[in-house]
C-alpha cells in the first residue's frame, strides 16, 4: 500500500485549437475506458454548453483512463489567462504536464502563460506535437521554438530533457517518430507512464488533502475535488476542516468519489496520490485542507491570481424590466453573484451603498462576459456599467495592470495594426518576421488600452489576425488611453423603430437596430459620425395624405444596421452608459434615461470639474 507506482497524475495544456479536448477522447476511447458500445459525445470533456459553442475550456475537469495495471488521471487546464486562478491550483495536483503543441502553428501566447506554472512547480513535462498529418506541419522547427520558450521560462535541466510524442488525435495515431505514424496512442500512454513520476506520498501518516476546484450537485451539495496529500480518507470518517483564515471545524466523510473515464464513481477508500471528490461538508471552500481530525495540520494556503477587471452588475431599471426574463430582483442577482462565488475562486463580489448594484471583479472581459451569458441564459435580467481596470495604490503613486499581448497578422495589415495601438498605450517589445507573409509583435500594453480592441484589431486585420494577452505586472498609470471616439444617437421617444423614422436618421451615422424594434427614451439606437451625442427620434410615423407622390417609396432601402455581440456590447460603453442584459435582448442605454435630467447632470459635471 505504500507506493503508489500505478498512479500517474498530469496536467493537459493546450493553446485554443490545437487539439486537447479531441486528445483526450482518444485517450479515453482506445484504453478502453470506454465500453464498446458507450457512445462518446464529441469533445466530451467540454461539458457547458458556452465551452461547446466557443471550444474554450474554462473549468477545468478531470478524467481518469486505466491503461494497463495503470490509472492515468488527467486534469484539464483552461488555456485563456483569464482563468488564471484555476490554473495555479490544478498545478497542485500533478506531477507532470503534457504539452500539446500545433506541428503547424508551434507555441503560442496563451501556452505560456500555463506552461510558466508549471514549470515553477517543477512538475515534468512531455511535449505532443500534434496535428503531424497537417501538410504544412514543421515538427523539428516547432520542437526548437518548445525549448526556447522553455529556456525563456527558467525551465531546468531536468525539464529541458522533455520527451517528445508525434501524433495526430483527430486520427487516433502517435509515434516517437515525427516520419511514421503507429496506429495507436500507445507510445503516448507508454511515454506518461515511464516519463512522469508516480506520486511519492505516504499513507502511514495523518489524513492531508487540499481542496483545489469546487462541484456543485442538488442532491449533495458541495463537492470538494482535490488530492489526497498524506494518509487515508475513507467513508463515514470524521474529519477536521481548516479554514483559510485558521479556524477548525469538525465534519464528517459521507461520499467518496473516485474518477473513471469522465466518470465519477462511488468508492469507500482513497490513499495518498490519489486524486477523488469528497462530498457532504457544507461550508467547504478552496484552498481548505480537510485533516485527520486526532492531528489537524493545514497544508499552504493556495495562491489565487488578483482580479483586473471591474463593473457594476446592477437591478434591470429600464421601462423594459421584467419582460423578457425570470429572474429580476435585487435579492435573486446577489444570490447568483454570491453562488458564483463558490466555484469560481478568481471572482469578488461587493456590495455597495446601493441594495440594487453589486460591484463584479474579475480577470479579464472573457471572465466577466461569460459569467453574464451564464446568467442570460438562466433567465436573469440585469445592467451592467462599463469594464474599469482595477486601480492599486504603490507609495502614494496610482499603478495600473498592463498586459502582454501577442499578436500574428498579415504584413499589409501591420502599420494599421501599429498605429492602432500606438493610441493605446502599447509599447513594441519584439517583432518576428519569419518571411511567410504573417508578422508575430509582442507589446506591453496597460490592460485599459485592450477594452474594445478585440473588434477594431478583426477589422483592421480583415479577421485574419490572431491576438491573445496575459497579465504582465502593475506600472505607472498611463494617460489617455483607449475610450470610444464616437458619439452616439439616444432615442428622444418610447416606442417602435419605423422605416420612416429611421430613413430621416440614417445619414446621421450607423443604427444599431431593424425596423419594428421596440425601444424606450434614453435608448442608444446608433452610433454618430461626429464625437458628440444627438437625440433622435426613429419612432416617427409618416404622415399619410392622399396626393400621389411621383418618387415612389419603395425603392428605397436602409443599411444593414450593426448589431452588437453581448462581448462587442461591452467593449462598447462609455462611463455615462449601461448595458441591459436579459435572456433576449443586448441593449445599449444612457444612465439617465431622460434627455432634461441627462443635460442637468452633464451641466453639474462640467461646472463641478471647472471648480477644482
């Protein structure tokens, strides 16, 4: 019982793409975890349906393959930097990564940031080049630009002797040797289980285990999921929890659950290495250490990325409210917030003097984004105000985030690129022209400048180019940077949008709705050619007379308007403005809905600023 030789525990990094999640299917699929006749859902480690449509992975999730006399656990990592938390903390669990890198595409931005925790925790790393039946794959280049980045990562020389696999998951082949592919996984199992060391843990001391990611199930509350450090933990045993502020409370086993295929399976034991879901403690939280109860000794605290981002998640207020979604309250937003809460570690939540807005911290606009579309989609309704950068205080100085960003596009498109972020703040790091007609920059930017860039970068590229970040560190705060240049066009009228209506408006800049939209006072409706704000009345009804009009109406046709992505609707606002979100509708509204009240308050800001 004491070695656990048959344990193999790793970690899965992949850059957006590059094949993990159809990796690991195979994996399952050809050790036979599967039954023959069990039929594998497609990317079945992507179990939300927002990671199905945007083939991100954002929790990370765990599989167990037997291969052999051997259990492979694999835990999944998040590729996006926003999920930064939930990386450090999975890197508490394994002993080793794989590695999957395009034969094609080689390392990329966001692998970096994963792969650089990894390497700190010393875990052993196995590198899978995949994709090797792509036509244009360059598996000796890519395989250099590996150790680089492992060089440039501070990896050691244990860590630079990283064994190699070539495979292609999409076919369900691997091989040591980039020319000829075996028509098997086998030399990938065989690599993890000679190359990544089994966990080193003993099972004759008191009971340790580190509470790294959070489940939630109806029937029994909250699942702890993490790996046993020391010792034995069995059913119905009583046990010390230690709180992340010291305290210790007393609790009681009731379920164990070991993984098997994308299983969980009941079990009545687990020993050191092993990595298992314990159920039926109520006020488990991450980073917790549940200990034997005769010798509670508490293991590190786990360290947790520093939110970036901020906004206001506040009540529906618009005339609309309650329409289109179940949930409107005040007390129903702050129990999902505060749900929220309990698996997503990265998260803060504080309420403000207002019982009706809660102030939403995050890492980044995809960490926030998607926590909105999770809400949308469960029926609430609710407004956001515009995503600010979370400002620090260092020796009386203001520091703000900067960012790391990476971006691949076509050399006619650079100087456009350039000059964008010259604008922004970005400061030029590196450049790589490797003659293929794509051109790689690095910038340090400050995380403001890339509020809304996503959009502007797809068009300036002709949606060819690739742009990725990560944070970097907190610098000096920059002066004017980013913002939206345009003003816009607000609705003077509640009412519906009519063709007439919005013909008399169209030449006074782009709408962002059809004909027959509903709308209310206060509404953005479009965006203005000029930099300042105009009312606008696109409810207007055509008087109707019975004199003939020679230029016939109907060949006159309005443009398409511009509709916004629940993303591009937040990149969009400015500080005077709110996004209402409900399960069917992304609306853009001023503050202050009405035109009088909206003129006082902007004459009371400038009067006010003039007075300092």
């Amino acid at each position: 019982m004491h070695a656990r030789e048959n344990i193999r525990n790793i970690a899965i990094i992949a850059h957006v793409d590059h094949g993990k999640t159809t990796l690991v299917d195979k994996l399952l699929q050809q050790s036979g975890t599967f039954r023959e006749h069990e039929a594998v859902q497609e990317r079945a480690m992507d179990s939300n349906d927002l990671e199905r449509e945007r083939g991100i992975t954002i929790l990370a999730k765990n599989t167990a393959i037997t291969y052999k006399e051997n259990l492979i656990n694999i835990v999944d990592t998040p590729g996006h930097a926003d999920f930064g938390g939930e990386v450090e903390r999975i890197m508490k669990m394994v002993d080793g990564v794989l590695l999957v890198v395009d034969a094609y595409e080689g390392c990329m931005p966001q692998t970096k940031f994963v792969l650089r925790k990894a390497l700190e925790h010393q875990l052993t790393p196995i590198v899978v080049v995949n994709k090797i039946d792509r036509p244009a794959a360059r598996p000796a280049e890519v395989i250099d630009e590996v150790l680089d980045l492992f060089i440039e990562l501070g990896a050691n020389d244990d860590q630079l002797e990283f064994p190699v696999v070539y495979a292609s998951a999409l076919m369900g082949t691997s091989s040591l040797d980039p020319e000829k592919q075996d028509e098997n996984m086998e030399a990938l199992y065989e690599t993890i289980v000679s190359h990544i060391p089994h966990p080193t843990e003993t099972m004759d001391e008191p009971l340790q285990f580190l509470v790294t990611l959070l489940d939630y199930n109806e029937y029994l509350g909250r699942i702890a999921v993490g790996r046993v450090n020391r010792g034995v933990i069995r059913q119905g045993q009583p046990v010390a929890v230690m709180t992340r502020e010291g305290a210790v409370k007393q609790a009681r086993i009731e379920k164990l659950f070991g993984f098997q295929g994308l299983k969980r399976i009941e079990i009545d034991e687990a020993g050191a290495g092993d990595i298992i879901a314990v159920a039926g403690i109520r006020e488990i939280n991450i980073g917790e250490t549940i200990a034997d109860s005769s010798k509670p000794e508490a293991l590190p605290v786990l360290k947790i990325d520093e939110p970036t981002l901020q906004m206001t998640f506040l009540v529906n207020n618009s005339p609309f409210a309650g329409r289109e979604g179940k949930w409107v309250t005040s007390r129903k937003l702050r129990e999902r917030l505060f749900k929220e809460l309990e698996t997503d570690v990265a998260l803060r939540v504080d309420e403000t003097d207002s019982p009706d807005a809660f102030i939403v911290s995050g890492r980044g606009e995809l960490h926030l984004g998607i926590l909105i579309e999770n809400m949308r989609r469960e029926g609430y309704e609710l407004q956001v105000s515009k995503p600010e950068v979370i400002i620090k205080e260092e020796d009386g100085k203001k520091q703000e985030p900067y960012e790391r960003l990476l971006i691949d596009v076509p050399e006619e498109s650079m100087g456009a690129v350039m000059e964008s972020l010259g604008t922004r703040k970005a400061e030029m790091v590196n450049m790589i022209n490797n003659g293929t007609g794509q051109v790689r920059l690095e910038f340090i930017i400050p995380a403001r400048g890339l509020i809304g860039y996503r959009t502007q970068f797809l068009t300036l590229t002709r949606g060819y180019g690739i742009m990725n970040h990560a944070f970097d560190s907190y610098g000096p705060l920059a002066t004017g940077v980013g913002g939206r240049h345009q003003g816009v066009l607000v609705s003077s009228e509640t009412g519906t949008s009519t063709f007439y209506g919005m013909l008399g408006v169209e030449d006074r800049g782009i709408l962002f709705v059809e004909p027959g939209t509903e709308i209310y006072e206060g509404m953005i409706v479009g965006e203005h050619t000029r930099d300042n704000d105009i009312i606008v009345n696109i409810c207007k009804e055509k008087q109707l007379t019975n004199v003939r009009s020679a230029t016939k109406d109907d060949t006159v046709k309005l443009k398409t308007p511009r509709t916004h992505s629940l993303e591009q609707a937040l990149e969009y606002l400015n500080d005077d403005e709110y996004c209402e979100i409900t399960p069917k509708s992304v609306r853009l509204r001023k503050k202050i809905l009405n035109k009088g009240e909206r003129e006082r308050a902007e004459k009371h800001r400038k009067t006010s600023q003039a007075g300092v």
